[in-house]
C-alpha cells in the first residue's frame, strides 16, 4: 500500500473526527448550551491539524475562517461564567445575545455548508504524515524559548496555540504525551484572564463607574501575570520534554511505516 494512501485502520477516528464537528453546528446555533460554540472550535481545530498532516490545504482557510467568527462569543461565554456586577453582566448577556446572530450567520454560510462533507472527502484519500508535524515541533520549541528569554504573558498565548496543534497532530498517530493537557490548560487560563481584560478595555461608558471597571481592569491585569509566572515556571521543563518525547515517538512511527 502506498505509504500516503488512508488505511482502513484510519476511517473510524477519521469519522469520529467529522461526525464530532457536524454534530456541534446544531447545537452553537441553538445557542442554549455556553460550550456549544467551544466545542465547534475545538472540532474545527482539529479538523484543520488533520488535513495539515495530510497536505490538505483547500479547506483549511475555511475552519480558522469559522473560528475567528465564534471567537468574540467564546470569550464573552468564558467571561459570563465569573462573578460579575450587576450591570456589567446585564451588558455582556446582551452583547451575547447579538453575537449569536453572528454565530449562526457564520455557521449558515457557504464557508461552512459544505465542510463536513469536503473534509470527509479529503481525509478519505490520505493518510497523515510525521514531516509537518516535526515542523510544528520546532516552531513550538523557539515559541517556549522566546517566551522563557522575555519572561512575559505575550509569546504564551503562541505557546499554547502551538502545543495544542502538537497534541492533537501527535493523538493522529495514537501518540498520547504525559502532562500536556494539563499545560495547555494553565496557558488556556492566561489568554482567558486576557481576553477577560480586553473586553472589559472595549466597554462603552456608562456601564461600569470608572472605579469599578478601573477595579475590575486591575484584578484581569493580576490575575494574567499571576497565571503567566506560574505557566512560565512549567513551559520550560515540560515543552523540552514534550519536544523529545514526541520526536523519539514520531521516530517510532516512521520506521514502523
């Protein structure tokens, strides 16, 4: 068989893959359920690091596309779940409200309709390949040393995006790395107390006294470099040995082929 051609082994995760996303469309343009929309772009990322590995570009542009539109309602579902002021609580739910019509607008659209069904069609003829994931390796690597050398909140957000693109392109493989989940969850944690603070910067006048927002605004400032010096304490060791142990596994999988 050629080494690039999808196996039989490959069509249940590949289905599962497909069957996760379509399955989470319905559910974000309900709108009833806050981690409908999480879950469209957590499929939608995977879907894209499966077709990366498979030099599957066509739709790729199409799943960041959907991604980037349901970011700015992730971030407000993500910051409803806090403690919130009365008012400001009142605005946000409101601003959610609006936002879904952009959900279901973008989830309705051209871009979208078709893209269960083309990306079924495109995992179908090849199988994933280690190449572009040992690049991603790489890029994840410089990510965690510049993020080491600045010793700032800023490179952990790339850090994160890299190591999630790395953890699901190393379970394409059926390679599972010990403590990754839990990385990314502590750098997840960083960029939420972030976007908490850029929304709070983009709230129109009148919702919040100044005191208040000002207070608020503080607390999202702590909160993010607290996060950040506790997930820079862990990016160093643990992305090292994430890298080496992905590698001698991704080694493994090669001269298996």
């Amino acid at each position: 068989m050629n080494a690039l051609a999808s196996s039989p082994a490959d069509e249940e995760p590949r289905r599962t893959l497909i069957r996760a996303f379509a399955e989470a469309l319905p559910a974000a343009v309900e709108g009833a359920d806050p981690e409908a929309v999480h879950q469209v772009r957590s499929s939608a990322l995977r879907l894209s690091v499966a077709m990366e590995l498979r030099a599957v570009h066509a739709l790729r542009p199409d799943l960041a596309w959907l991604r980037g539109e349901l970011r700015r309602a992730r971030d407000l579902d993500v910051a409803l779940e806090r403690d919130l002021p009365a008012s400001l609580r009142e605005h946000w739910s409101a601003e959610r409200a609006a936002e879904q019509r952009r959900v279901c607008a973008a989830i309705r659209s051209p871009r979208v309709l078709g893209l269960a069904v083309g990306a079924e069609a495109a995992l179908a003829r090849l199988a994933a390949r280690p190449a572009p994931l040992e690049r991603r390796l790489k890029r994840l690597q410089r990510r965690a040393n510049l993020a080491q050398r600045t010793q700032e909140p800023e490179p952990l957000h790339s850090v994160r995006k890299g190591l999630r693109r790395v953890r699901l392109g190393l379970a394409e493989f059926g390679i599972k790395v010990r403590d990754a989940g839990g990385l990314v969850s502590e750098l997840g944690a960083v960029g939420d107390a972030r976007a908490f603070g850029e929304l709070l910067a983009e709230l129109p006048s009148g919702v919040l006294a100044t005191a208040e927002r000002e207070h608020l605004a503080d607390i999202a400032a702590r909160e993010e470099r607290l996060r950040a010096r506790h997930a820079l304490s862990l990016v160093d060791a643990r992305v090292h040995d994430l890298v080496r142990r992905a590698r001698k596994s991704l080694r493994r999988v090669e001269r298996a082929r």
